[in-house]
C-alpha cells in the first residue's frame, strides 16, 4: 500500500492492514536495506513453503 500515497488513511487500507500486519510482523527482522523492506518477500516465500508442505502431506493422506 505504500505505493499509493493516502491508501492507509482509507477503510479499506486500515481492513487490510489489520489483517496483514501481524503476519508480517514475524518477519520484521529483517532491516530494510536501503529504505525497502523486504520482509513481505521473505513472508510470500515461507507462505508458499508452508503450502507446498501441507499439498504434500495432503497427497500422503489421500
């Protein structure tokens, strides 16, 4: 949301950010380098490891 000045400040970027926020706040040590913070990545790859996990162990049990 920080790519749209103001967006925080809306309904629909304080609904999104109370949901967002804490999952990203485990990530959060990581500092941002350069003024980017690239916790969010780091916090889409382990989503996806997370998934990738569960498929599997899903396939095993099906």
């Amino acid at each position: 949301m920080s790519w749209f000045p103001g967006a925080y400040q809306t309904g629909l970027g304080r609904f999104l950010a109370s949901i967002c926020e804490p999952y990203l706040e485990i990530f959060r040590f990581i500092p941002p380098l350069g003024g980017i913070d690239f916790s969010p990545l780091v916090a889409f790859f382990a989503l996806g490891i997370v998934e990738k996990g569960l498929l599997f162990f899903l396939s095993l049990i099906l």
